[in-house]
C-alpha cells in the first residue's frame, strides 16, 4: 500500500512539471523563442520517460486512469490557445475548408489563382505556405475533415478543437487495444502525457491526430477480430496521410492463407475510391502536391533521405540502390507480418515494426510526422524506437526546406541506430546467458 502511494505521490508531481512545462512552451512560442521551446519540449520528455517507467513497472493495480487521462485533458487545454509558430500548415488546413465550402474542388486551383480572389482575407490567405505555386497536397478524408473544421468555425482554434476531439477518440481505441493485450490500461500514459501529440495536435493542430485515431481503430478492429473494419480505418488513415498504408500487411490475415480472403483488399480499395469520387472531376490533379513535395524536398535527388546521404559522405550511391534497399527490408517485414501467428495480437508488433522501418527510411524532415508513431509504439513498445518520437523537437532547430541540419539527423536518426545496435547486443548477451543458465540447469 505504501508503495502504491508513493507511485501515485510521484506521478502526481510528474503531472504537474509537465502542466508547468506546457505552460512555459506555450510562452516561449508567443515570444517566438524556438531554443527555449525546444529546451522545454527535450525536458518534458525526460519528465514522460520518469512516467513511463512508473508506470511500465506496474505489477498491480495503478493509479486510476482518472489521474492519467485528466492530466492528459489539462495538458491539451493549456497547449491549445498556442499560436501559429511552429508551423503554418494549419493555414492550408482552414484555407482548404473553405475553399469546398464555397462549392470548388481544392485540388483545382493554387491559393492565388484568380478563380478565388473572393475568398481571400487578410489573416490566413497572406500566411499559407507555397500559395503561389503549389496546390494543395492533402488526400481526400483530410480535405473532408477540413470542411467539417469550416462548418465549426474557420479558425485555427476551431480546427484545433476538432482534431483534439478526434485525438480523443484515438486515446479511447489505444485503452481498448491495451485492455485486448492485457496490459493495464494505464500505459495509455505512454501516449497520452508525450509532448509530441501534445505540441503537434493541440499546440500546431496537425491533422496528423486523425492518422492516430484512424491507425487505432484499425488495430483495434484487427485485434478484436473485426478485419473488415480494420481496413476501412486503415483506408481512411492512409486518405489522410500515406505513410500508414505500410501496415497493411500487419492487418490482412485471411483465414486459411494469407492471399484467399478478398473481403479485406475489397473493403480497402472500397474506401479510398469512395473518398476520391468528390474530387475526380480534376482527374490526377487530386493527387495534389505530390510529386512537386517529393522534388522540393529532395526526395528525387536522394540527399533529403538520412542514410543516403551519410553513405553518400563516403562512397557514391545511387537513389536507386537505397530505395531497393529500404524496398527490400520492408518487404522481408510484410512477409514476417503475413506469415505472422494467427492470434490477433501478433498484428501490434508488426504494424509497430513496418510504421518505424518506413518512417527510418523516408526520414522526414519535421517533427509531426512522428505523432502515430507514439501511438503505434504504445500498442507495441520498443524501446529504441522511442527515441524518434523525443527526439524529433530537434527537426524544428535551423530547418530548411528539403534539408536536416547534420548534428540534427546524426542525432535524431543515427541516435536511433545506435540505440538498435546497443539492443541488437543486449539480446544477444541475454540469449546467451539463458543458453548457458539452462545448460547448467540440464547437467545438474
């Protein structure tokens, strides 16, 4: 009782550092002062990792999740009157909404096209990036969700509303997927207290909080057996960014062989061919920014990829080398994910698996891109990993488009490398110690 008391004393106090902290953020971007953000955001994590191994080292039962998910609330509530400093996307955000309120295809113009003169105002319109050359870059379930923030209110703080509320219903799917694991429902701390959703969701208001909510629902469709659904949401998740559709193979688990069951592929390419019906009529257009993202942030040329380019600092490789190296990686994963046990709990570790190699291979260039990350490596921990998702505040320091200062990536990335060798080494040892324990076991 005593140490359960302790526990509860400590994250208590840990809740209110976090509080304080998010406050000091939240100034520190009105005085648009970036070292001291990120200063602030390094120490929240090193406050999350405390929580996380109280929490992790749970054998009985906890502190309530009222303590956990009230803070979590708390910690939303102060980020969420955060101002447009980190990023502007959230311009593109309102700017799209209502470009389709007013009845046009988002995808059909740039911002400064003539055609929509009319919509322009003097807060957002002046401050959406690429406005004069790029259209927008969001699929289609983004864009939908865009109109649905307009009908609330076409501010930044309405869009912030919305995708925290998603956010939430995210939260509600990660408890459940614990619960199926049996795993206490309070490592949903290992989410719901890390500053990056907390800064990219309700400080940015990124719609990255939908690819979290998306992502869990279709783990949670696919770990209560519901595989149908489990493409539906995964389906949606990739309509609102792309990166999530490397979990697929974790969730497609026919039930005789991994190529008979043609309700899950079908339930899939259903959903995203509904989705994209709305905005056809601009034909490949609707694909957006795409191809001109890839360009501008040197994806084409290769150097925007972390490890090509440190390879490249010794020897000259080609693009293509590096993508058939990261083709064949992820390949060999999905096929692990596809032959994986039937127990429906075996997709978490896989899913968890494909979203970081994906993510360590393309390398991106900011720090939201990490958000579902957080919630995928709550339904599935691994400790090195973790590293990407604290460490990715450092994205923000002397950022260039289509560039990634070297001490940022050898930090970010190669930190994350380093931490796969050290347990790459400790399971090994451990292997091998529990080789030799049995062994003298066996000739005693």
């Amino acid at each position: 009782m005593g140490a359960r008391r302790a526990r509860s004393k400590l994250l208590v106090t840990l809740a209110g550092l976090l509080l304080a902290g998010t406050a000091g953020g939240v100034a520190a971007q009105f005085n648009h002062d970036l070292p001291a953000f990120v200063t602030v955001a390094f120490v929240q994590g090193a406050i999350w990792a405390v929580a996380a191994a109280v929490v992790l080292r749970l054998r009985d039962r906890g502190p309530g999740l009222t303590l956990i998910l009230g803070t979590a609330a708390l910690l939303r509530l102060v980020a969420l009157p955060a101002p447009v400093f980190l990023s502007d996307d959230i311009n593109r955000y309102i700017w799209d909404g209502r470009v389709q309120a007013a009845g046009i295809n988002p995808y059909r113009y740039i911002p400064t096209a003539s055609e929509l003169e009319a919509l322009r105002d003097p807060l957002i319109f002046p401050n959406i990036n690429r406005s004069n050359y790029a259209p927008t870059i969001y699929p289609p379930v983004a864009q939908m969700l865009f109109l649905a923030a307009n009908r609330i209110g076409g501010t930044a703080f309405a869009v912030k509303l919305v995708f925290v509320t998603i956010e939430a219903a995210g939260i509600g799917a990660l408890i459940f997927i614990l619960r199926a694991a049996g795993r206490p429902p309070e490592q949903i701390l290992l989410y719901a207290w890390h500053p990056l959703p907390l800064w990219e969701i309700a400080g940015s208001g990124h719609v990255d909080a939908a690819v979290v909510t998306c992502a869990t629902l279709a783990l949670a469709a696919a770990v209560s057996g519901r595989r149908v659904w489990s493409a539906v949401a995964l389906a949606a998740a990739t309509l609102v960014k792309f990166f999530p559709l490397v979990m697929a193979p974790a969730l497609w688990r026919p039930a005789r062989s991994n190529f008979a069951d043609w309700r899950w592929p079908a339930a899939f390419i259903a959903v995203i061919v509904a989705a994209y019906l709305p905005y056809i009529g601009v034909g490949l257009r609707a694909l957006g920014f795409l191809s001109g993202y890839v360009a501008e942030e040197n994806l084409r040329s290769g150097s925007g990829f972390w490890l090509l380019e440190i390879a490249r600092s010794a020897i000259p490789v080609p693009l293509a080398a590096y993508l058939a190296l990261a083709a064949s990686v992820l390949t060999g994963l999905a096929i692990g994910a596809l032959c994986r046990r039937p127990e429906p709990r075996a997709s978490l570790n896989w899913a968890m698996a494909l979203g970081t190699a994906a993510l360590f291979f393309a390398s991106p260039h900011y720090p939201w891109y990490f958000v579902w990350l957080v919630a995928l490596l709550t339904a599935a921990a691994w400790w090195p990993a973790w590293w990407l998702t604290l460490s990715a505040v450092l994205l923000y320091c002397d950022h260039k488009t289509g560039n990634v200062p070297f001490w940022v990536g050898f930090t970010l990335y190669g930190g994350f490398v380093i931490l796969c060798v050290v347990d790459l080494v400790r399971r090994t040892v451990f292997n091998k110690n529990s080789g030799a324990r049995r062994a003298i076991d066996c000739a005693t």
